[in-house]
C-alpha cells in the first residue's frame, strides 16, 4: 500500500490520518451517513487517529467529536481545486472517496503517498469505480450492498479494467451500519417491543410530505392489525411536533436508530441505504422508491427475487403492502427464506479489519 509514503517529519500539522470524501449533492444523505458511521467506528477502535469530513457547504451540519468538518463550495466530485488543496493542507494517510471522484484528485492523493479506496453501493457509483482512469490509482474498491442488486461476479468489462490494474483490490461487504445495541432505543421506549418502524430514509424527495404519506400508512397499518408501529423522520423532515396516532420520532443518530430498526418486526423504508440495514439486521422490509435513479432497480429487484415487497407512494399502498405480511400465510416465512438466502453480513467489520490493514493498525 502507498498510505506510508510520507514520514511524519514531512506531514504538516493540518495532516490526518484518514480524509473522507462522500458525495454531497443537495439530495440524498446515504454518503454522508457512511462516512460519520466510519469515523465514529474508527474512533471508538483508534481514538489517537485524526480524521477530517469534506462536504459540500449545503449540506453542513454540526462538527463532531474527533471528526474535523471542511466545507467545500460543492459535493467533493465538483470543487476539484477545494479538493485538491485539502490535499495538499492535510496530507492524509487514507483517502476514502464515496461514490465519486475525480480521477485526478485520486492520483494526486497517491502523489501525496496516500493510500485510496473508493466506496460504490449503486451501479452508477461501480462503474465510476471501474473506469480504468481511476482504477489505475485506486488501492481498493470497497463493494457496498447486497448480491442482488451489488452482483459479486464481476462484468465482462470489469474484468478486463482489472487487467490493466491487476494490483487493485476489489472486495464486496455488507451495508456499513453501527453494530446495533439493546439501548438507547427511542421507539421501544414509546411502544413497547413487537412494533413496525416506518422510516423514509435521508434520500427521499418530498420532505415533510413523504413522511406525511409514511404517518399516514402507519395509521392505516395499526388500525388494520391491531399491532403497534412508529415513524422516524429523515434529515430535513420533522413531524414529531404535535399529536399523532401513531407516534413520529424526529431524525435519530445512527446508532439510536440502528438500535430502532434492530428492535423491529417490519421495516417499512424508504429505497435507499436502509434497505440494505434491515436486510442485514434480517427485518422483513416494505420498500419504496423514493430517492436516486438506482432506487426503482434496486427495490424491484429485491422485491422480484421474493427478498422483500415493493410499496406505493401513497399512504393506501403503502399499508397495504404492510398489513400483507400479517394477513397472508406464508408470505412472511417465504420472504424470510429469500432473505437469510443472501447470506447479508453487516459490512461495518469488514471496513474497519480494511483500514486496519491499509494503515497498519492493531485490530
């Protein structure tokens, strides 16, 4: 690997160990997430290492404990100078490019004697991985995602651009989601155990309205079924305010809320990256396109193969979808089949035993 290229002596003191740079465009949050989710791992494991966040302006939030925030003037893929004198201010160790970069800033960051990974959870972000221009100067490809919709043999074209750079490691993992914990859990702490979590997700377009369509289904649903259900806001959506039926959580951090939807009997989510967690974590999903162009694929995909059912994008649609799981025999039983089938491991672990490697880290 190349992370230890430069000596101490010749890193500044702006210099950090690991530099993330997640897409940030002005929808969609799944990247973002992945990355905190990381640092916060990393931190916990390594709490000497130093890392820094390079996130569009837009998507600002408040700094975090160990997790040093740069605010570039776009997502990392469009503010190439920003990102390229970041490079140069902090020269990383480990540089981890989530779902894009540009090949350029890759090479420079291995100029900089950085080593470089780039993360790919959707067939768009794979085929960036695998342009030969990046390739070139990748360490390793970290695969993100189930064996449906994140295929674990490798395309024609894939193969063929791993010839040209055969010393570049590939490696498929799991959804990358805190490990979850009995506590704290918001949503058992209102309901009891045995309830349905209904949650959107960070990528999903409408805002407040798509959560509005989410209250509503879970309404539908608890009245349906008897049973109990909460739902979780997503990022820039926040219903918690006022009273509701169905009581509604605003958004959670992601260990509070991996311990939510570990704790539930039925995920009702949106198509994005949660997919993923609750398939990993073995909950019997309702899924919905909501987000990015690969949503729709990915969810009819899953939905196809019997891994899980497919919702609408009304509130009617959506319960009925959920309410099937307790009024069909069967079907939950087949699902669970389909699932367990993927054999989906949670990918966190993998990720942190590849930086320990990359960085020549106790384990």
């Amino acid at each position: 690997m190349s992370g230890n290229a430069v000596t101490n002596k010749e890193r500044s003191e702006q210099a950090v160990d690991i530099l993330f740079l997640p897409v940030s465009g002005s929808l969609g949050y799944g990247e973002i997430a992945r990355c905190k989710i990381i640092a916060r791992a990393v931190s916990a494991r390594w709490p000497r290492l130093s890392m820094k966040l390079a996130i569009s302006r837009h998507q600002a939030g408040p700094e975090e404990s160990g997790l040093g925030i740069a605010l570039l003037s776009g997502s990392p893929t469009f503010d190439v100078e920003g990102v390229a004198k970041l490079l140069d201010d902090c020269r990383p160790r480990l540089v981890i490019f989530d779902s894009g970069g540009r090949a350029n800033l890759l090479r420079r960051a291995r100029e900089l004697g950085a080593a470089t990974v780039f993360i790919s959870s959707r067939p768009s972000s794979r085929r960036r991985a695998f342009s030969m221009r990046r390739m070139r100067n990748l360490d390793e490809a970290w695969l993100v995602g189930d064996p449906i919709s994140q295929p674990r043999r490798l395309s024609m074209r894939e193969r063929f651009v791993r010839k040209i750079a055969p010393a570049t490691q590939h490696r498929f993992m799991g959804p990358i989601f805190p490990s979850p914990q009995a506590v704290p859990n918001p949503a058992a702490d209102l309901v009891g155990d045995d309830y349905a979590l209904f949650a959107p997700g960070g990528g999903a377009t409408g805002g407040g309205e798509v959560v509005e369509v989410y209250r509503a289904a879970a309404t539908r649903y608890v009245r349906a079924t008897g049973r109990r259900a909460v739902v979780v806001c997503g990022p820039g959506a926040d219903l918690s305010a006022g009273e509701h039926t169905v009581p509604v959580i605003g958004q959670l951090p992601p260990q509070e809320f991996a311990n939510a939807l570990a704790g539930c009997s039925l995920a009702v989510t949106g198509g994005g990256s949660l997919v993923g967690q609750a398939l990993a974590l073995d909950r019997p999903v309702v899924a919905v396109p909501l987000g990015g162009s690969d949503q729709r694929a990915r969810v009819r995909e899953l939905a196809a193969a019997g891994v899980l059912l497919e919702g609408g994008r009304n509130a009617d649609e959506l319960a009925a979808q959920a309410i099937r799981f307790h009024s069909e025999d069967g079907l939950g039983t087949a699902c669970t089949e389909a699932r367990r089938a993927l054999q989906l491991e949670p990918g966190l672990p993998r990720i942190l035993e590849r930086i320990a490697d990359i960085l020549g880290l106790p384990s």
